[in-house]
C-alpha cells in the first residue's frame, strides 16, 4: 500500500523543551516541558496530519512547502556559498586554481582576530588602528595585532579568487579567562572599558546577561569565558552593534556565521521571558518560577540581526549545535561542526542535510582518516559538503597527499552538486539495485 503520515510540528510555534517518547507498543508521545500555564495563560500547539505516498520526500516536501521560510534561505546570494568549506585563520595567498577544482565555496575565518570572545571587532577609530588579538588560537606566521584594513585585504583577495569569508560570530559566549565576582575597573574612562572583557561587561552595564548557577557564573569549555544571554536587552544592543561594524568594516566579509548555538538549550534564571516556568536552577522543589530560555532569546535577537545583515547583503549561517529546524530555519546556510565521523556523532551529519534542503550545508571533515569513499558518497548521497583541505585549518583537514588527491577526484561531482535543492516529490528516484541509495537534487 502506497500511502504513509507525517505529524507535523509546527516551527511557528515557541517550542521550549520538547522530547518523543516511545513505547515498545508503539506508543509515540511528543513530550513538551517547562511552559508556563495558569493564570489565564493559554499555550497552543499547532500540529498537522497529513496523508502521502509511502515515501519520507513526500512528507518532507510537504514542511517545506507549507513553511518555507524555515528552509529557503532569507537572501539570495547565500547560493553563492553553496560549496566545500574551511575554518581557518591564515590569511596566506594559495593555490586558488587548484582550491576551484575541490569545489571550494568560503573559509569561516577562525576565532583568531578578535582582542576576546564577544568582542570580534572593536571601537577602534579606523580601518589601521591595531589591537591584539587573543592568543588561543594561533596560524603561524601570523602577526600578534590585526585590524579591520586587514582583515577585509584578505577577505577582498579571496572574494578575486571567487571564494567567500564568513566572519566568526558568537551569540552565547563572552570574554576571555573571566574572574568572579568581577574584579576593580581598570579603564580611565568609558571609551576605554573595551579594552578590558571585566570592564566592558561588569562595568559597561551587560552584567545582567551572564547565566547563572547557583553564585557562580556558568562557563564555556573555551577561552574561560562566561555564558551570556543575547536576549538581554543590553548585551543584545551590543550583539546588532557588533554585526552593523562587521558590515561597515569588512565590507568584502560574505557575511557572519555563528557559534556554539548549543548554549540556546539553557535558561536565564534572573529574567523572565513571560513564557517559560522551569524546575531546577535556584527554584528547587516542585513549583518552579519564572525564567528567560535563550531559544526565546535567539528568536528575538535573529529577528532584527538578519535584516539588518540582509540589508546589507550579507548572509547569517550556523553552526548547528542545537539542530532544532526553528532555530536552524533562521539562518541561511550551515557549517555543522558537530557533523564528525571521527568524533562520532553522525547524527548530526543527517540533521544538517534534513534541516537544510534546500540551503548550503557543509559539515566538519576532522582529518585523512574520515576520507572513504563511502563518506565521501555520503555527502553527495544528502547533498552536503565536507571541509575541505585548506591551509592552516583549525582542528579539522588539512592539505596533505591522501586529502588532496580524494578532493580533486571527487571535485567534479561536488562542483555539480553547488547550489542543490532536494527534490522532494514522492518516488522521484529509485532503484532495484541491492546495497544501492539513490537520491536527486535540482541544481
């Protein structure tokens, strides 16, 4: 019998923290945690059953055309990033021939330029002044100062070549070997509170956005920075600050792409989004109490982030951390850096090509090691592409003898491939053949 269902979720809908629970009788339950109810406060869930050929396409197609803005990118020029990528932080001239003919599409510039995390381009007074960048990530060669005229040379050299730069960004982390309770102000005046990260966030008027636990703040597992809340109104000010100087600054930057969106699954205990009521954190006990989730933050930061970043003809893409479609479905295109073999988590190889039909999808290629054939095939078979062999990459692959020669074979087939939507009509194409998966894209 040719026929199947899909229950559709509605993306539109504020969707908090949601779990499917199964039943070795078949039971299926969509578990929904941590809303408010009572006092008059309605929640609605929009759900659709709908009825289709026996083929996940169909199903698959049907999201797609009836919320299309989660799935087509906001702006068109994202299709020119459509490609095999890199995260690197050399600024070095290559060999863009040879680059071109591995289908190279961008280089998401590593975290290496900015004085910390958070601050990714400061209130200099023009494109020559210098600052230092921070010192955790390092290309060799490359000097300890940077500034904006430089930055853009590279990403003006690269966009001649025909290549793209994506600056790096980070919504949910701050600052760089962060003490607390914060220490004594450093700046003279408040022009220069930038200059230090406990300045700029304790006295500069953002301490409200670090999350909490307990008495103490909640840290990243990287550059010892804190965990913020880009909801908060003053750090978020400070996030479309930032993302207006990337495009005035780096006019010949692509666009941004953003980090650790892994942070959006945690809670503001200190604010209220008049939304979520959640156990745990300082509540304790049974009742709970008020709260800001960051996935209610991100909405409200993306809706005026992209369009003022669109406007400008830049794109916004994601590293896909927490790969919800609601939150993916916000951002034009994704560089997975969680879609590793060698770091096992193939799961998130399948939700970066399910989220993003019909967007550029690249995923994280760590080293030789992950260069089957069959992993290679894989990204063809779903429409994405891996990182590519790129000087200096910052811990994923990098030019050697077995990369190269496995990117200039399959080059062909992936700069086919550049700017692929799935064709999502049931039975489309299939085949007989044993041990044998077929899928077919609109280029």
């Amino acid at each position: 019998c040719d026929a199947a269902l899909t229950l559709a979720q509605s993306p539109e809908d504020i969707l908090l923290a949601m779990t499917l629970a199964t039943t070795t009788g078949g039971v299926i339950r969509l578990v929904r945690t941590n809303h408010r109810l009572g006092g008059g406060k309605a929640v609605r869930f929009a759900m659709d059953l709908v009825a289709h050929p026996a083929d996940p396409r169909a199903g698959l197609g049907w999201m797609v055309r009836r919320y299309p803005q989660f799935f087509d990118p906001g702006i068109p020029v994202a299709g020119k990033l459509s490609g095999c990528t890199a995260y690197s932080g050399s600024e070095g001239h290559f060999d863009a021939e040879r680059m071109r003919r591995t289908a190279f599409a961008y280089n998401w510039k590593c975290s290496e330029d900015f004085p910390y995390m958070g601050l990714f381009l400061p209130p200099v007074a023009d494109a020559e002044t210098r600052w230092t960048r921070a010192p955790d990530e390092r290309t060799p060669g490359k000097p300890n100062t940077t500034s904006c005229r430089l930055m853009n040379d590279y990403a003006r050299w690269m966009k001649e070549q025909g290549f793209g730069v994506l600056s790096y960004f980070n919504v949910t982390e701050y600052g760089r070997n962060m003490r607390y309770p914060a220490p004594p102000r450093e700046a003279r005046t408040d022009a220069e509170l930038w200059k230090n990260p406990h300045d700029y966030l304790f006295h500069g008027g953002m301490a409200s956005a670090v999350l909490m636990n307990g008495k103490q703040p909640m840290r990243s597992n990287c550059y010892g920075a804190l965990i913020v809340d880009p909801g908060d109104p003053a750090y978020r000010k400070h996030l479309l600050e930032q993302a207006r100087r990337n495009t005035e600054r780096l006019p010949d930057v692509d666009g941004i792409c953003i980090d650790r969106t892994d942070w959006l699954n945690c809670y503001n205990y200190d604010a209220d989004d008049g939304i979520s009521w959640v156990k745990g954190g300082p509540f304790g006990g049974a009742q709970g109490g008020p709260a800001r989730s960051l996935l209610v933050s991100w909405k409200e930061l993306m809706r005026e982030m992209v369009p003022a970043l669109h406007n400008a003809g830049k794109v916004v893409f994601i590293n896909n951390c927490t790969p919800r479609i609601e939150v993916v479905g916000l951002a034009d295109g994704i560089y997975s850096e969680w879609g590793s073999d060698a770091w096992g988590m193939q799961t998130y190889i399948n939700y970066s090509a399910l989220t993003g039909v019909r967007k550029p999808v690249a995923i994280w290629t760590v080293n030789d090691g992950e260069l089957t054939d069959e992993y290679m095939q894989r990204c063809l078979y779903l429409g994405i592409f891996p990182t590519a062999p790129y000087p200096n990459n910052n811990h994923c692959l990098r030019p050697s003898p077995r990369a190269d020669a496995q990117f200039l074979a399959y080059g062909p087939l992936l700069t086919a491939m550049r700017g692929k939507k799935w064709v999502l009509a049931p039975h489309c194409v299939e085949t007989a053949t044993p041990g044998v998966k077929v899928n077919l894209f609109e280029v």
